[in-house]
C-alpha cells in the first residue's frame, strides 16, 4: 500500500512538472519582444528576383517581363534614387498610419524602412512622396499639410509636414513649416521648394532642416523687365538661387537672366519655362517677327539652370488652341536625352525633333526616355508608342503594351492596377 502511495506520488510530481514545462515554453518570448504586433506590409511578389515577377504585363521589347519584381498596394507616388539604385513608396500600415520603404531596383530586395507615421492631410489618401538631391546625397521626402491640432481655427495654425529621409542610411529628419494655404511642393533642384504657386515661397535644405524664406518682394526681378512682376511664379531651386519667371521671361536670382541666354533668332523678351527637371529648363520662345515661320512656329530649348545655356532646341508648330498645362518633361537617368510631350532632345548632340505632322496634328506625348535615346509615351489615340531620339523614327506599339515610367539601374517600372483595383508597383529588367 505504501508503495502504490509513493507510486501515485511520484506520477502526479511528473505531470506537475511537464505542465510547468509547457507553460514555460508557450509563455511568449523575451519582455523586449512583448506587445509587438506584426507589421502590416506591401509585400513583394511571392515569386522570387531570380524567378520574376508573379504578373508578366505585355511591355516593350527592350524589357524582359519574366525578370523583376513586384509590389502590390503601394502609393500613387514612387520616388527614385539614381545614384543609389533604389525605389521608395510608401505603404498603409493602419487606417491612419503610413510607413516609407525602400527596394532595391536592380534585385526588388528591400532596404531599411522608416518609422510609421501619421499625416497632417486626410488619412483616406496617401500622403506626397518625391525625391530631392543635394552636395551627391540623395533623399526621399514624404511630406503632408494640414491642421497642427483638433482645435485649429485660422489659417495660422495650418503647417507643412516633411518627413525628409537619407536614400543610403534611412536617417529621418522632421521639418514642420507653418503655411496658410494649400502648397506646392517640389524637390526639382538642390532643395525642397514649398511655395503658394506664385511668389511666396521657401526651401527646405534637405541636410540641414535649414528653412530659407524668400518674400516676393526679395527676388531681384531683372531691370528693364515689366512682366517679370505680372504671373511671377518661384519654378524651382537651383545651384544658384531660386528660378523665377513672370509672364514672360525668367531669371535666376542673384544669378543669369533668360533676356542674355535666348536661343539665337529669337525674341530675346518671350521666353517662358514650361518644366524644370534635373538641372535642366525647358523653356517656349516666340521667333523674331521678321523671322521666316514666326507666325506659325514657336522655338523650343532646353536651358542649364546653373548657365541659362542652351543645350539643345527644335521648333514646333503653334497650337490652334493654347493649353492650360505644358508636359512635364523627364530627363533619362544619365542625362543625355530629355522628353516632354511631342519634344525629343539630344543635349549631347544639341538636337531636338518635334514627334508631330507637318501640320502639328497627332502629336505624341512622350513621357519617359531611357540612356540608349527610346522614349515612351501615347498618341492622341492613346495608342501606346516607342520613339527613337537616335532617329527621330515613332512606332506604334499594340493596344495591349503597357509603357514605362521610369527606368533605374537597368530596370523599368510599370504603376499596373488589377481587376480588384489594388495597386501593384511592377519593375522589368532591360534586355541586355
């Protein structure tokens, strides 16, 4: 009897014991670990770099659709990071929360990601997303605007957020800039430019945080230059100052004035700049009135926004009907080719080519161009086309082609949305 005791003892200090064992081992992990919640993410596509993309889009013959990457639910807005060879967007990570991550554009693999964060603007919409570059350091800058608390009443009380980040190291720095309404916001020079669109403006050194506001009372309009004061507009930062422009004509502040740098047989008072991209201006002239054409075409240039120089011009007819908005032109990643609309330049050749008819219908709308002088863009159909600056020869591609926007380290990068109107950032590499 007393060993069956013993016995039944000894069972039930063996149960004890393995119960406290599994408790111990299902108790979770260490207290630094506790309360972490798995992080919501944009994931790649499941496939693998090496195996490509999970969706294969029918895309130009230059690029290889089973060799890239994917991302699905990203934001409207992608920066890039040439020099770096990287891609940022940012991601939802709550209903009012939003992260900034980066990929590599070559691999797809991911790099660091920031801090979540929550936007001044509505929380429906994702907040702004561009890229600036300063002194050879490039940064992506994700930046909001509204109200700084609930009970915000005036205009006073109305800021800019930016949330500027180094490309290499994912350093954040925090600018909030008090702005009474709503700003534009542009990274196209050495600096972050936030103006109202007209005349008021400041830049936002992206290494420092140091905030430099310029009144339009302080931005030397040129002597001589009666419409450098109607329409004044601050375009864009440059090396040497601030651009700015007028109705017609522009200058740099403290720097060149577009009167002395007008491309030759043109009215040196019409130039008026249309984009600013990458240290480059392009810019409309109007031909002297007794130049052959005047009445029918207009000249167009692209201008150093360090010199004013011109680095390359064509001519193209004059619209029937002046429009609102000029394309934006892009620039291929090292530089030598420059696309905007129907313009195509080759700044290494000094050349330029207007993509239309002789008598300016069915213009194209290029809007990408990539090292080896193709560019990408639309007809008036919306037909998808290829353009050779190397020939100045369009082709028409078929309906179905999807075009790029962007090329970087080799890669292209195709903004696709599917059936169930999600997002996907999908990049192919270049054939090659």
């Amino acid at each position: 009897m007393g060993q069956r005791v013993v016995r039944v003892a000894l069972v039930a200090g063996v149960v004890v014991l393995a119960l406290l064992l599994l408790l111990a081992t299902c108790g979770g992990g260490s207290e630094g670990e506790k309360g972490k919640k798995p992080e919501p993410s944009s994931k790649p596509a499941k496939k693998s770099a090496a195996a490509g993309p999970a969706t294969r889009l029918a895309v130009p013959s230059a690029y290889a659709s089973k060799q890239g990457w994917q991302i699905t639910n990203v934001s409207p807005d992608y920066a890039i990071a040439p020099s770096a060879g990287r891609v940022g967007y940012l991601e939802r990570v709550s209903a009012t929360r939003f992260r900034l991550r980066t990929v590599d554009a070559a691999s797809g693999r991911r790099a660091w990601a920031g801090d979540a964060w929550q936007p001044l603007s509505d929380p429906a919409y994702f907040p702004r997303l561009l890229a600036v570059a300063k002194d050879g350091r490039e940064h992506f800058v994700a930046w909001s605007y509204g109200k700084v608390g609930e009970d915000a009443l005036t205009s006073a009380d109305m800021i800019v957020a930016l949330d500027v980040y180094d490309v290499e190291t994912g350093a954040q720095r925090r600018v909030e800039l008090p702005w009474p309404d709503a700003p534009s916001v542009n990274g196209a020079g050495p600096g972050i430019l936030v103006s109202d669109g007209g005349a008021e403006s400041a830049v936002v050194d992206p290494v420092t945080g140091r905030v430099t506001h310029t009144a339009a009372s302080d931005l030397r309009y040129p002597k001589g230059c009666g419409d450098c004061r109607v329409q004044t507009q601050v375009r864009a930062v440059t090396e040497k100052g601030l651009l700015v422009s007028g109705r017609r004509e522009f200058w740099v502040r403290g720097g060149w004035h577009s009167r002395k740098t007008a491309p030759a047989g043109t009215d040196a008072a019409s130039g008026v700049p249309t984009s600013v991209t990458d240290g480059r201006i392009l810019a409309r002239w109007q031909k002297k009135r007794a130049a052959k054409g005047a009445a029918d075409y207009d000249v167009w240039a692209v201008h150093d926004t360090t010199t004013g120089k011109v680095l390359a011009k064509t001519e193209c007819r004059k619209p029937a009907i002046e429009p609102g908005t000029h394309p934006q032109a892009a620039v291929a990643p090292e530089g030598r080719y420059l696309v905007a609309g129907s313009l195509g330049f080759d700044l290494e050749t000094a050349t330029g080519h207007c993509f239309e008819e002789a008598d300016g219908t069915k213009p194209l709308s290029l809007t990408m161009v990539t090292d080896t002088g193709l560019a990408y863009g639309t007809t008036t159909t919306n037909t998808p086309v290829e353009a050779d600056l190397t020939t100045s020869r369009p082709t028409a591609l078929l309906p179905n082609v999807h075009i790029p926007t962007a090329e970087v380290a080799g890669t292209a990068l195709f903004p696709w949305t599917d059936r169930k109107d999600r997002p996907h950032l999908l990049a192919y590499a270049r054939r090659g």
